[in-house]
C-alpha cells in the first residue's frame, strides 16, 4: 500500500468483530455494530503548532486504538476498507 497520511491524520484498519454473543447466539450481519477499535496501519508526520513547530504523534502504527463511534473517513484501498481520522478522533490505545 503506499499512501502516507497527512499532518496529523491516520490510517486505521478495523479489528474484525465477534461472531458470536458470549451466550452463544450468531448475531446476523445485519444487526453488527461498526466495531471501533482499529490498528494503526500509518500515521502522518504530525501537525504544525502557531510557532511552525511539528508536534510529533502519540499514536504509532501497530498501535491498537479505541476510536469514537463515528469519527474518521471511510476509504477503500487495495480491496480493503480502512479509516482515515484526526489523532483528535483517537480515544486511547489499548495495551
């Protein structure tokens, strides 16, 4: 894949959702939730303060992230749908 996101924007991969509910019950693809945790696939060089200084991201890719529900852009590439979102959209990493 080459694209390099911009300033202080991401490249996130949603994490497949569960299947199952952990009674057991195949929830339909219909009833599915958008998941919102993501891995971080690439990151942008930082945004540009008021005094011309990068600020560096906290997020780094691999990073597995917890995104708000309704953030970022969806995009599509090389046949896979990924996010492109604002580190702002990031609600923290999980560890």
């Amino acid at each position: 894949m080459k694209i390099r996101p911009l300033n202080d924007r991401l490249l996130v991969k949603r994490l497949a959702e569960e299947e199952k509910t952990a009674g057991g019950i195949i929830i339909p693809d219909s009833a599915k939730e958008k998941p919102a945790e993501g891995e971080v696939a690439a990151v942008g060089p930082g945004k540009v303060d008021d005094s011309g200084k990068r600020i560096v991201l906290q997020v780094a890719v691999g990073d597995k992230v917890l995104f708000s529900k309704y953030g970022g852009t969806d995009v599509k590439l090389d046949g896979e749908d990924f996010l492109i979102m604002r580190e702002d959209d990031i609600l923290g990493i999980i560890e």
